[in-house]
C-alpha cells in the first residue's frame, strides 16, 4: 500500500488539512476530486469509494458526518489497505476529540498533524492505535517535552499493548453481544433477517499475558474467495451456526487458529473488539408487535397493539421500546395500557410504548387515541413501519458459547475471567389494519376470524361494544351465552 498524500476535506471540496507523504503528485490535483463527487451525483452514478481522472491519479475517499477523507495515489496500491487506514484515521481522531467534524478539525489541527505524521511515514501506514499514540502524542503541549522518547511498544512486536502495565486485581471481561436485524411484514412473515455479532473485551491484566479463548465444540473454518466463513458445530442442541465475514482483531494470532482453531492473543490494555461476524440464517423475531389502526379522517384516529415475547420463560428482555409512527397532525395523545409506560414524541412523529423488564412467553396489551384536525386522508401506500428495540442478557440468538477463557502469565498471577452474553434487537413490522379489535369489559378481542365466518356479526359485537368498536364500556345488555362465544377470541386484558 501507498498513499502519495492525506487530505480532509469539508462537503465543498475546500481543504481544511493536507499532508504531502511522496512529493510524487501535485497537491492542487485534490481539486478534481470534487468535480468527480459532482460529476457522478449529475449522471447518477452509483458513488464508490475510488475516484480516477484521465491522466491516473486515483482518489480513495470515505464520507465521515460533514467530512471528506481522502487518500491520492498514483501507484497500483492496496485499495482495501488504504480505505482501512482511512478508517482507522477516522476512529483515532474520534478517540481523541470525541467528535469528528469541520469544528473538531479547525480547533485540532496541531494534533491533526502530529499524528498524521506518526501514524503514516512515505505514504506507508506505521503506529495507528490510539493508546499508544496517546502515550506520547498528548492534547497538552507541554506534556510533549516530558517525553524523551516514544514508548517500547511502538517498536515492539506487540505494538498495541505497553510493556510494565500492573493492576492489583487481574481481571479480564468478555460480552458476546449480538444485534438482530429484522424486517417483518403485515403478515407476520420475516422478509429479511441478519445477525451482526461481536465479541467484545475489556482488559486489565498485569504484564503480557496470553489469552486463550475457546468457541463451543468444534470449530471449521472455510476460507472462500468470497468471504471468510466460519462454521460453529455444538451451537444449541447439536446445531451448526455458519458465520461470514469474520474478522480478527490483529492481536490474533491467525496461523495458530488455522492449525488448531484455537484463539490465542496477548491483548491491549482496556477495550477492544476481538473478533466481529454475520449470520444470514433465518430468525423468527423475538418480540412481536401487532397493531389494529381504526382510523376517522377529520376526527381521530387509534392504535390498538399487542406486543409478545416469544423467547423461553427464563430469558427476559430489558429496557423495551416499541416506536409507532403516527400522522403528521395528530395530537391530543390518550393512551392505556397494561404494562410499561406511553409517551407522544412529536419531534419523532410516533409515540413510543416503554416497558423495561419483558419476561419471556408474555404478551402485554396498550391502546393509543388521538385526535385528527385535519380532514386529508393517509396515503394507504405510505405505512412507515414499527420499530422495536431491546436487549436480552445471557443470552445469544446465534448459539455461541464461550467453553473457556484462561488466562496466562509468566509471572503466575490469578486472573479472574467474566464472560456475559447479550442480544440486542431491531424488529420492523408494518401496521396490520385488517384485523379488528373490540374492548369489552376492559378485556380486549380478536372477531376477525369471527366476522369472516358469521355475515351479520358485526351488528351484534357493534352492539355489545356500543357505537365505537374501540371504545370500553362496563353494562353489556347480552347473555352471557355471547360472552362464552367470546372466550375464544380473547387476547388480553386492558388495565
């Protein structure tokens, strides 16, 4: 890999700071970059990160909030190398000025280049982890002169981890946490569904350890042309969980994990991801959310919604949020519900339903009215969908288990392993308004099937309800043989 020079960039092509590494290609050639930019958005081209003008200067660029990263090159280099030190640019600057943008750069620009200049020598990428470069490379100007020379690491083998680190308790902390993506259609059908893992780490160990770590029963790895696939066997009862696109932190020590499988590593100090990975393998959703919508143009409009947890009792997801778009003009929000609480965000255009313990196997009710000034009529094609978010400790979708994490020292001290497993989630469902809801008693019921299989009952439930299917009532004027037929179509109770 090599990058002839560094720029960055606001969203006018106007450079805030630039770094020549070879002398090879004219500086004022970053100004076609942006007629470049410019010229792909007119012809609506499908944008990518490499950039190319007639005469072979190629630009290698990522988009970071309102920034450009830019990279020039005119050698046939690494492309995938030179995006990755982008990347690690971005994540150092973050590390050190919280937020990376236009401000950040302007108020920062000394650092900028001192670590611009250490973290890349000849356009070759050298020192690029953040706890090292902080070990010298330091916000405070007059703390430069302190240090006489750079720390052992960097011209260690092991450069992301100092040497002489001691703690008075050893104790390394490992979270397995799991984000599920699902889309969910009206039907209840997942359309597309993805698991994005990550094994994720917080050191503090004396020395220089070596850690082990070991992944359920047996593992095999595939390596394919296209993508790194990484097949679980022991996952669950006996099942096999096949990953892709995994990737090591380079701590890893690769040619021992392909000659044994086993994942041994002398890790950085503090935190840090050890590995990351994608599952496409069909998941049903872990909560699901089902919403009747009874809407009056010009007067109101309101949300009837179950909500259900259909993993095992002994898990429990915490800290629920089911987030229900609403009309652009609705207010006076009233809500009910049996469980949680239910607030309106305007800001959001939803009203967001929050439970914070969701016991595995059960189902909670909430209704939601509000009232419609405007007479316009929703456009039936524009239905945003609901979202859902939550997080279950202890617990992975995947199957991945950790069997073992040791910890060795030559000085022979006890270290205390933590491993924890997470699930977070990101459920989308679109509104199901062909089912109809009615509230008797507080108790709420499901007649759709009822409806299809009887013509004319929608006058007696009418009746039983009183003149708004939707709307509770306490005298019931009917035997008690209807409320028996009604049993059947029970959902839940409505506090």
């Amino acid at each position: 890999m090599v990058a002839s020079a560094v720029f960055i960039l606001d969203l006018k092509g106007k450079v805030l700071i630039s770094r020549n590494y070879r002398g090879d290609i004219p500086m004022p050639a970053i100004e076609k970059f942006m007629n470049l930019i410019i010229q792909g958005e007119e012809d609506e081209v499908t944008p990518t990160p490499l950039l190319s003008t007639e005469d072979g200067i190629h630009f290698l660029y990522i988009r970071h909030n309102n920034l450009y990263l830019v990279a020039m090159t005119k050698k046939n280099s690494n492309a995938a190398m030179i995006l990755l030190f982008l990347h690690k640019l971005c994540s150092v600057f973050t590390d050190y000025f919280k937020e990376l943008e236009e401000e950040s750069i302007r108020d920062n620009f000394v650092i900028i280049y001192e670590l611009l200049d250490e973290m890349m020598d000849f356009g070759y990428p050298q020192t690029t982890e953040t706890k090292i470069l902080q070990e010298y490379i330091t916000q405070e100007s007059y703390k430069l002169e302190k240090q006489v020379r750079p720390p052992m690491a960097v011209t260690n083998a092991v450069s992301w981890r100092s040497e002489g680190l001691k703690y008075r308790k050893n104790e390394v902390f490992l979270d397995v946490v799991e984000s599920v993506n699902l889309v969910v259609n009206a039907s209840g059908n997942v359309v597309r569904s993805e698991i994005l893992g990550a094994i994720k780490m917080r050191c503090f160990l004396s020395g220089m350890p070596d850690v082990r770590l070991g992944l359920n029963d047996k593992l095999m790895f595939e390596n394919t042309g296209r993508s790194n696939h990484l097949l679980i066997i022991g996952a669950g009862k006996g099942k096999a969980v096949e990953m892709e696109d995994v990737k090591f932190h380079q701590c890893v020590r690769l040619s021992r994990f392909e000659n044994d499988r086993t994942i041994s590593f002398i890790p950085p100090d503090g935190e840090f991801e050890l590995m990351s990975y994608r599952l496409n393998t069909e998941v049903k959703p872990l909560i699901i959310a089902e919403v009747v919508v009874e809407s009056h143009p010009g007067s109101r409009i309101e949300y009837m919604m179950k909500a259900k947890a259909t993993f095992k009792r002994r898990s429990t997801a915490n800290n629920v949020e089911i987030i229900v778009p609403v009309p652009e003009d609705a207010d006076s929000p009233k809500f009910k519900t049996n469980m949680g609480n239910v607030e309106y965000a305007p800001d959001k255009g939803a009203f967001i339903w929050k439970i914070k313990s969701f016991a595995g196997g059960k189902e909670f009710l909430c209704r939601a009215h509000f009232g419609l000034p405007s007479v316009k009529n929703e456009d039936p094609d524009k239905k945003p969908p609901i979202t859902i978010k939550f997080e279950i400790p202890y617990f992975t979708v995947s199957g991945i288990q950790v069997r073992y994490l040791k910890v060795v020292d030559k000085s022979g001290y006890q270290a205390f392993p933590w491993v924890r497993y997470i699930t977070q989630n990101g459920v989308k469902a679109h509104n199901k308004n062909n089912d109809i809801w009615i509230i008797i008693k507080k108790k709420v019921y499901n007649v759709t099937e009822f409806l299809s299989q009887h013509p004319g009952g929608e006058e007696v439930l009418m009746d039983m309800a009183g003149k708004d299917a939707t709307t509770e009532f306490e005298d019931i004027g009917h035997s008690n043989d209807a409320l028996e037929d009604l049993k059947k179509l029970y959902i839940g109770d409505l506090a």
